[in-house]
C-alpha cells in the first residue's frame, strides 16, 4: 500500500499523518465532553487539552529515542529526521506533566485521567492502522494465513498493527462506559491503561525487537511497570469503595 494519501503540488502528505490527525481530532473533542460532563469548565480543560496534546508529540518521540538510544546516540541529526512515536513515552510524558498542569488548573488528575482513557484506546486504533500502511512495526515471521508481507519484512510476518488495532476497537466501548459514569476518580483510566499494558506485553514477544534487557525489550518492561501498578491502583480504589 502507498504510504502516501495525497499531495498538494509537490508535499506528500502521508496516510500516517492523517490517521495521527484524526486520532487528535476524535480524542479531543471527546475527552473535552467527557470532562465537561464532569462538570468542569470548557475552557479551563481546552486549555488543558493543548498544553497535553503538545506532551504528548513530544513524549512519544522520546519514546521511540529512549528506546533505542544507541542508535541515536550514534546518529542524533535522526533524532529530529528520522520518523517514528512511542506510545509509552507519550503516556508516561503527560502523565508526569499532567500531574502539575491539573494541580494548577485545580482539575482532579484522576478524574481527567478518566476523560483522557477512551482517547488512549482511539490513538492506539489509528497509529497502529499508520503503522501497518507505513510497512513497520510488523511482528515475527510467519506462515499463518492472515501473514502479510512488507517491503522490508523480507517474507511473510505478523501483522502485529493489526493485532493492536484491533484489540484496541474490542475494548473501545468498554472503555467509552467506563468513561461516561466513573465510579470513582481512576475508574476508567486504571482499567484501559492495565487492558492495554497486558496486550502490549504480550504482544512484544512477536514484534520487531530493540535490545534485549533479560528475556524482554524496554517496552515490556515499562508494560508491566504499567500492568502491576493499574492493577495495584484498581485493587486500592475497589476494596475502598466496597468497605465504604
């Protein structure tokens, strides 16, 4: 497939991008009705939104930089020119300055976490659709008959973008209920964020491979970081709420 969608006189604008754009698009408009459900003010959570969506383009660079660092670090003019996001480092990035720009906005941090989960799902949905278009982030060889080949998977592979993607539409209206009535702050962002953490690192197993560290790659060890606190948090507020 031609990574390509369309030009405007000699700029290639390139199906990734779009998908990217959508995803921003779609995660906005409904984490901010989410969060004004929520009862907050329009404004005050637009703003928010911005300042989010900027950490979150500039964390997922990190992402893809820290992850492969010696590569970089032996090439850093491809930090800024060779493509690529990091799902993780965008998550991590925002929540760290989320953690502050919430406390200034007097906003509840979990409670935004909660406007912000079903947009996680969203992004995930259509980055991993870019990623398929753009022949990368396939996964390991196979001969299963959904195998695709790439122009440089050098044989048939796991359309592991496509595993992603579609995991991430199962549990989209899950996380959309979720999101709607939160039973408590971190109702909805907990459980989205332990689904998608227990997928991702299984799902490294079978994708293209950074260096190892032990048995497992960098973003499975952040995955399960992920999984065992989400799954900590949720336990906390479940047990909370039923001894209330």
């Amino acid at each position: 497939m031609n990574p390509v969608a369309f030009q405007i006189g000699s700029l290639e604008i390139y199906w990734y991008g779009v998908f990217v754009a959508i995803a921003f698009l779609i995660g906005y408009l409904l984490t901010l009705k989410n969060a004004v459900s929520y009862g907050y003010d329009k404004d005050v959570i637009g703003d928010l939104l911005l300042k989010m969506a900027i950490a979150v383009i500039v964390g997922a660079r990190l992402g893809v930089i820290i992850v492969d660092l010696k590569y970089y670090l032996a090439n850093p003019l491809h930090m800024f020119t060779r493509a690529g996001l990091g799902s993780h480092g965008a998550i991590i990035t925002v929540m760290i300055l989320g953690y502050f720009w919430t406390k200034k906005a007097n906003v509840a941090y979990w409670s935004i976490g909660d406007a912000v989960a079903p947009a996680i799902t969203i992004g995930h949905i259509f980055v991993r659709l870019g990623n398929f278009v753009n022949g990368e982030l396939y996964g390991s060889p196979t001969t299963l008959p959904w195998a695709v080949e790439f122009p440089y998977s050098g044989g048939p592979v796991h359309p592991a973008q496509l595993y992603e993607a579609l995991f991430s539409l199962i549990i989209l209206p899950f996380g959309l209920k979720w999101a709607k009535k939160p039973k408590y702050p971190g109702y909805a962002f907990f459980r989205v964020m332990l689904l998608h953490s227990i997928f991702r690192f299984f799902l490294d197993f079978i994708r293209q491979h950074s260096s190892l560290i032990g048995p497992f790659v960098l973003t499975q060890i952040i995955a399960l970081i992920f999984s065992i606190a989400m799954a900590y948090l949720l336990w906390r507020n479940e047990t909370k709420r039923t001894s209330d």
